[in-house]
C-alpha cells in the first residue's frame, strides 16, 4: 500500500525503488508535487508517465529505470514543459512523436533515450547541453532508423557546447564507425563501444579540451605514429585503447617521447595482446596508472627471453599497474616465470609502484 501523493504538497525529494507493486495508476496524482526537485523510479513495473508529469514546475533531476530490462518507457507529450529539468538519466525511454525539447533550456545532461530520427532532431536543438549518451540498439528500420544516419545527424546537430558525449553500441556490431567524419569541437570525454577501422582522422590537436578518449579498434595494429597523434591531444589524462579481431597480437610497440608527447597523462590502458613495448625516456612524464595486456608465452617464443623491462623505469610518476596475462597457452611454470619477470621490473621502480594481475 501506498499512500496518494496528493497527501505531500512540500515533498522535494521522491524516490522509489524496487516497488515493482506499483503501476501507473499510482502517479496519478504526482502533478499535485508542485515542490518536487528530485524524481527517481527504480524498478517499477511502468510503461509510461502520467501526462500530467508536465506540471511538475520545479524539477530538476529526473531518473527512471525499469524492472524489465527489455520494456520501453513510453514519456508523455507533457515532457517539453519541464523547463527546468537539468539531469534527465533513463534507460530504455522513447520520445513520442509531437515532443518538443526547444524550451527546456536548463537541460544539460540527457541520458537513455531512444535514438529516433524525431529524437535526435530534437536533442540537437538543446543549445546548452553538456552531457549526451545515445545507446543504439539494432532493431527493425522501421521503429528507428538507420542507427548510422541517425548518429551522423545526431552529431552534426549537436551544440559546440557538448562536453561529455558516451555511444553505446552492441558489442556484436561489427559495423565500422568510420563514417564519423567530426564530433564537437569542445568535447571534454568521448567514449564509444563501437568499432573504427583506423584511428579516427578527427582527433587531432583542435580536440583541445579532450581528456578522456576511450576507443575500440578492429583489425589495427597500433603503431608509434597512431599514439604520436594521440599524443598531440594537449589535455588527455585517460586513454584507453582496445584492439580486436585480427591481427591478436600486437607485436611490437615503442612509445616515442617528444617535448609535448602526453604532458597531461596519468591513465593509459592498452588492451590487445602485446608482445613487446617501449617506454622511452620522457615519454608520458605524469603516467601514474598503466593497464596492458600480455601474451607471455609468444613473447618468448619471439624474443627469446622472458624479460618484461619495458622501460618502466622512464615512468617517473608511475605508481600503480595493472598486467593481464594471457594464461590459456600457458603452463603453470610458464605463468610463474612471466609474473616473477614483470614483478622484478616493477619492484626495481624508483616508486615501487602497486602490481595487481588479472586473468
């Protein structure tokens, strides 16, 4: 039981969660919440918000997530008159055709929904937005699209103003995202599960603001001149590179130093199967953490030693690192001799930086 919410004319916090009891019969008389700043619903067994939502004048952060992670929330055409919302979080909404976002200029962060051709149309008309994530999720054309125009629209609309731009796409999508011909020039973090077939043409020194940059790469093997671009990024502080598919191993990487190569970062993960890496002198001078990923046995096998001295000792700032090792082609003296290698050449660091490994 629940008591109405007629009874609470000062409430301006309301979240519920996990009441998967409760149905939409029971926000009929949310509108009458003329004080309510804050809105969560969690788990909740809803399909769509009362009309009357609309009405709530003083909200300014809106969640909602579902109990069925496969059900759509359908948001009531009364959505628009929330003219003061600033963080709007959801999973799985959908905009009704009819909706228009141009009035809510307070919105700065937009989370969750649906990408429709009528959607991002109306995203791109939110002129102070700061934080957009887009999941693309592939469906029949026609529910939403070709997800590629619609992202190629959704970016060309998007206000010089955007700072945090995150793109969710299914893992199992092998499309390339090479048709991402730009991205907002002021971006701050650009993460993206989707798939390039070269390093984005698009990054380069005019992402001046960019500091974190987390990409997926498919049939590339790295090279200097890939992080020499990378490395012209003035503000970076996170990278995070994934390789996959073919080629597996990465056979050999040198990471160059230069008087402006990587002044800002502390975060680097490598993830693809390394072989051999170099860290020269000066290069990434505030390095603090350090994820990379192994093949242990191949570089033996390749280099004929099983010495891991990478040129950690060129890290000044490091201090705490992560190593995967791969461990299915390797046998229990193998996976020893590989983690007592790595550990003496991180333990003969100047800053005996923490070592954790991972499987």
């Amino acid at each position: 039981m629940m008591p109405s919410l007629s009874r609470f004319h000062v409430l301006r916090v309301l979240q519920l969660a996990n009441c998967s009891g409760l149905d939409n019969n029971h926000f009929k008389d949310i509108c009458k919440l003329y004080l309510l700043k804050f809105l969560r619903l969690q788990g909740l067994k809803v399909t769509k918000l009362p009309e009357s939502i609309g009405k709530l004048e003083s909200l300014e952060t809106l969640e909602i997530r579902s109990v069925d992670d496969e059900s759509v929330i359908m948001l009531p055409l009364s959505f628009g008159k929330l003219g003061k919302l600033v963080w709007f979080h959801a999973e799985r909404v959908e905009l009704p055709e009819g909706v228009s976002l141009e009035n809510m200029k307070s919105l700065r962060e937009l989370v969750g929904i649906r990408p429709t051709l009528h959607a991002v149309t109306e995203i791109g008309k939110l002129g102070e937005l700061k934080a957009l994530e887009i999941a693309i999720k592939e469906e029949p054309e026609s529910r939403t699209g070709n997800w590629k125009e619609l992202l190629h629209t959704c970016l060309q609309m998007c206000s010089s103003t955007l700072q945090v731009l995150v793109l969710r796409i299914p893992l199992h999508s092998l499309y390339s995202l090479n048709f991402m011909a730009h991205v907002p020039s002021g971006l701050w973090t650009y993460m993206c599960s989707g798939y390039f077939d070269e390093l984005p043409r698009w990054m380069d020194p005019s992402l001046s603001c960019l500091t974190v940059l987390s990409i997926r790469l498919l049939n590339v093997h790295v090279q200097p001149e890939h992080l020499d671009k990378l490395a012209e990024l003035p503000s970076l502080r996170f990278l995070r590179i994934q390789v996959l598919g073919l080629p597996l191993q990465q056979e050999k990487l040198v990471i160059h130093s230069s008087p402006s190569a990587f002044p800002c970062l502390t975060d680097l993960q490598i993830l693809c199967q390394l072989m051999f890496l170099k860290f020269q002198p000066g290069a990434m001078p505030k390095l603090g953490r350090l994820y990379l990923c192994f093949d242990a046995r191949r570089t033996n096998e390749h280099f004929r030693t099983n010495n891991f001295n990478y040129g950690y000792e060129n890290l000044p700032s490091l201090r705490h690192v992560v190593i995967v090792l791969n461990i299915i082609a390797l046998n229990w003296a193998e996976h020893t001799e590989a983690q007592n290698a790595i550990r003496k050449t991180i333990n003969d660091h100047p800053n005996h930086p923490s070592l954790n490994f991972s499987y």
